[in-house]
C-alpha cells in the first residue's frame, strides 16, 4: 500500500468542503426563508433551525465562511492521511 500525500489529501477535503459550502449558499440564495427552514430541518432529521437560520448574511462573513471551510476541511483531510500513513508504518 501506499502513503497518502498529506497537502493533497488535505486539499481535496477542504475543496469538497467548499462545495458543499457553495451547495449551502445557493440553496439560501434561492429558497424562501420558509423553504430553507424546511430544507435544513429535514437534513438535520427534525431539528429546527428557525432560530438560528439567518438569511441576511453579508458578502464579507460568506468569504471568511469560504475560507473557515476550507482550513477546516485541509486540517481534517490532512489528520486523516496522516494517521493512514502513520497506521500503514505499524503494519
């Protein structure tokens, strides 16, 4: 078996996240407010979101939301890789 590279694991976690992210904001971009509550209350299996589901959100705070996703993916991604590699030495 071969070792992962961890940077390019980690990029495509924090990619895959973004899109998911970019999935986010579209879906708040198009659905009424009441739709979007139904939309994220059935993917949450019934947790209501009214209180805290904002549709307001500046353009700003979804550019540092892009990037947030994006360090948070690349670090998960990277864990990951590292302790397959690091579970691929003990064998």
């Amino acid at each position: 078996m071969a070792t992962i590279d961890i940077r390019r694991f980690g990029f495509a976690f924090g990619a895959t996240f973004v899109l998911l992210y970019l999935g986010c904001v579209l879906v708040m971009a198009v659905l009424s407010k009441e739709e979007a509550i139904f939309f994220f209350n059935s993917l949450m299996h019934g947790v209501d979101v009214t209180s805290i589901l904002r549709t307001d959100m500046p353009f700003y705070e979804m550019v540092i939301g892009f990037v947030e996703i994006f360090i948070l993916g690349w670090l998960i991604g990277a864990t990951v890789a590292s302790l397959y590699n690091l579970a691929l030495k003990r064998k």
